[in-house]
C-alpha cells in the first residue's frame, strides 16, 4: 500500500473543508465541527501508519511463474506460506495406521468396514443417533457395535 502524504493529506483537508460547510450549514457549533475534526485526524494518522506500516508481498501465484525470492517478508516468512498437505495420502481410514500398538492396529483393520466406518464417525464428533442414521442402523445397534468394538480395543491394551 503505498501513501503519498502530500497528496493524501491536500485530499484530507479537501474533504474536511466541504464538512466544515455541510456542518455548519446543519447549524453545528465550532466546538462541535473541531471534534469532528480531530476524531477525522484521528483516523487519517491510523490510515497513514497502516499504509506505512504494511508492505505488499508481491509473489506469484501460478507455479509457473517465478517467485520474488529477494522479497524480505517472503524470506521472513516462508516456513508459514509453504503448507505439505498430508491428508491426501490417506484413505478414510488412514488413522489406523498411525496406531503405534501393532496387534490392535491389526485387530482395527480385520474390523468391518462398517465398524471402521463408525469408529471414524465417532472420531469425527457424530454421535449415535447420528450415526445410526447414516449407516442405516437403529441407534440400539450402534451401541452394540460401539460395546463390540470397545472389548477389542481393551483385549489389545
């Protein structure tokens, strides 16, 4: 963002003297219209400090354009514009493989993959009503399923 101050300043008080007009053709005060006035210099001197304060970071978008790497905020904060989308490397039931515990990780796996399919609902915040509703069930039936899956887990920890 870039600020010219003179020029934004000659706007300002270009702006400032039609209200002073308006104002006082509204029947205002002086004291009132200085108000107004310093509130509105108030307000120029933050939109001055932001447009000083704020830099541009004029990189590319399209992968093949070439990135402004001699930008400082670009070498500043790089770590933060680079993001590794892990999550496409995984199925559904990609949690399973991060079980550390090898014979429970086996025991998930032989489950059924509406069992699977419940667990991951689970993990994902749903609730058994809810759950029983997407996967056809009565919702005494995912609590037995639930009570199924719980044993196995615990045989295994």
């Amino acid at each position: 963002m870039e600020w010219h101050d003179g020029t934004e300043r000659r706007r300002f008080e270009r702006e400032q003297a039609e209200l002073r007009k308006q104002y006082l053709a509204a029947g205002m005060t002086e004291e009132q219209i200085q108000a107004l006035y310093a509130y509105d210099c108030k307000w120029y001197r933050s939109r001055r400090r932001e447009a000083l304060h704020t830099q541009r970071l004029d990189i590319q978008t399209s992968e093949d354009e070439d990135i402004n790497k001699d930008n400082p905020l670009y070498k500043k904060f790089i770590e933060k514009l680079a993001v590794e989308d892990n999550h496409a490397d995984y199925s559904r039931y990609g949690w399973v493989e991060e079980i550390e515990n090898e014979r429970l990780a086996k025991a998930v796996l032989a489950l059924s993959d509406i069992d699977k399919e419940l667990i991951t609902m689970l993990m994902d915040g749903f609730n058994q009503e809810a759950i029983a509703l997407s996967l056809g069930m009565t919702q005494p039936a995912v609590s037995q399923r639930i009570k199924k899956i719980r044993g196995i887990f615990q045989k295994y920890l």
